[in-house]
C-alpha cells in the first residue's frame, strides 16, 4: 500500500490503567485528584483526549467505584484545562480459572458483572468517548481471560451509543477489527467507528510491522484509528503509527520509561510524543479540533447545569 502519513494527529494519553504497576514507579496515579492532576499535566502537555481507569486510592488495586469515575470526571472538568475524556468500560469481564487439572471453580480476581453494570459510570459520567473492547483473549498472566461475548458487546454497544458517547472499539487483533465491523453493519456502532490497535499485548497482536499493517489493513478506510504497543517500543509506534496514517496513544498505562533508568511522567510521555510527531512534519491537534473529527458531544455528568 501507498505511504500515507497523517499530517493532524491527536495524541491519548492513557494515565493509569488497571495493571499492577502501582508499585513499580511513584508517579503511577492511584487517588482520583491523582489520576485527574496527571490528566491535567498530560493535556496541557500536547494530549487531546485522556484515557481513563480508577483505582482504590489505598492500595493502588484496579476498581469499578462509580464514585470515583465521578470524582476524577468533576474534577477534570472543573480544570481551566479542556480536554477530552476517554473512560474504559473495560473491567468486569474478568475470569480467573483454576489450575489445568481444576479449572472451575473460578479463583481469587474474578470479576464479571452485566452490561448495564459496566456501563454504569458511562451513564452517569457521560464521558466523550469510553472503550469496548472488542473481543475475548487470554493474557500472559497464568490463568486469566479477558471476557467479551458477541452478546455482551452488542448490548455494551447500544448503550453506549444510546447514550450518546463514542464507543473506542479496542482491537487486541484482526478477528477483533472483523466482530467491530458486525458491530457498526448491524447498526449497534455508529460508522465512522473509532479504533485502537493494541498491539505487542501477550497473547493478542504482536507488534512487529508486518502484524501492525495487517492491522491497519483491516481498518476501513472511513474509520478514525490510533495505535499504540507497550514498554520499550511505545515511542517507536508513535513514528510507526503517523507513517501509517492513524493517531497515537502514550501514557503510564502502556509505559513507565522515558529512558532506560529514567521513570516517566505522564505529560514527559506526551511531550516525548509530540516532539517525534513535529519532527516528521506533522501537526497535533487539540480538543477541538478531535471533536470535530470524531463528531463528539461534549456534556457535563447528569445531575450538573
């Protein structure tokens, strides 16, 4: 295919996640003033949307608390800093086996709830955006399986698209881009659809660039996509993912390194990521601009004025 870089490209910034890094780096956020000071930093930094998770402000553990999704939303948006935000809708899926010998019951981590449950803090936070993801895989942590049925995702998806905030499809690998594709022809996902290839994630998608343009390949050609991998090939798929026309994620969710030795803040991964992005002649984007592109509907929690 013909080289098509993008010349305006929006940057994430994915500030926390729901991995166990809380004890690997002091500036991994925890509280919700944490994550939504760090979300701050990242905007003002160069990130037009930030991608949110929460966390048990004591012990840094991943949680669901809608209470806390509404406290980190409040408190961004009531920063003098606009930017648009991002939610997962991610948890809940979780299953947890056994051994190979004893699968059932199911252990310690666990998590799976209903789609009106894990879209909760969706609707009451009405983020721009909030993730599904779209697909079932396993990840290189022993037993674990990340759950998302065809049904659960066609429910998730309607709400969502009910509710009126962009779904970001995040595609793990192609079998993933190909159930989005259902998702949008059935008229669950409003087309254009936005995606993020995740890529370099055991055991989803390598992030070796034949694997990554298959990827891209199977993105239509009308769709908003951005890429990111993890650890030490982040800012080299920053360069990647502009050459292959899309947008770029970085953040503390993927990352913890600015350099070998040196732990990363979220705005040094953004500001890190804006300069590789000028430096190949192309431009980012702000907020306003994204929701234009995206056709976003920027709105306060329910509740508020």
């Amino acid at each position: 295919m013909p080289l098509a870089m993008n010349s305006q490209v929006f940057i994430t910034c994915a500030v926390t996640g729901s991995g166990a890094t809380q004890d690997r780096s002091p500036h991994v956020p925890r509280s919700p003033q944490q994550i939504a000071d760090s979300a701050i930093d990242a905007a003002k930094a160069g990130a037009a949307i930030v991608h949110c998770h929460v966390r048990d402000p004591e012990t840094g553990a991943p949680s669901r608390d809608p209470a806390l999704y509404r406290e980190v939303t409040e408190r961004i948006r009531d920063s003098d800093t606009d930017v648009v935000l991002n939610l997962t809708a991610g948890m809940g899926g979780d299953l947890v086996f056994g051994s190979a010998d004893a699968p059932l019951p199911l252990t310690k981590g666990t998590d799976m709830v209903g789609a009106s449950e894990r879209v909760a803090h969706i609707a009451d936070c009405l983020p721009e955006i909030c993730t599904l993801d779209c697909g079932t895989m396993n990840f290189a942590e022993a037993d674990y399986v990340m759950t998302n049925t065809p049904g659960m995702l066609r429910s998730m998806g309607k709400m969502m698209t009910d509710l009126g905030v962009k779904p970001e499809i995040e595609a793990f690998d192609t079998g993933h881009l190909w159930l989005a594709k259902s998702l949008v022809s059935e008229g669950i996902l409003d087309n254009p659809a936005l995606v993020q290839l995740c890529m370099g994630i055991p055991w989803g998608a390598p992030d070796d660039l034949n694997t990554f343009m298959a990827m891209v390949n199977n993105v239509p050609d009308d769709w908003n996509w951005s890429a990111f991998s993890i650890g030490r090939n982040q800012m080299a798929y920053v360069a990647a993912s502009v050459l292959a026309g899309g947008n770029v994620r970085v953040g503390l969710e993927d990352n913890l390194w600015l350099e070998k030795g040196v732990l990363a803040t979220n705005a040094q991964l953004v500001e890190k990521a804006r300069g590789i992005i000028e430096k190949m002649g192309a431009t980012v984007i702000g907020p306003d601009a994204v929701r234009a592109k995206l056709g976003l509907t920027k709105r306060a929690p329910r509740g508020t004025s």
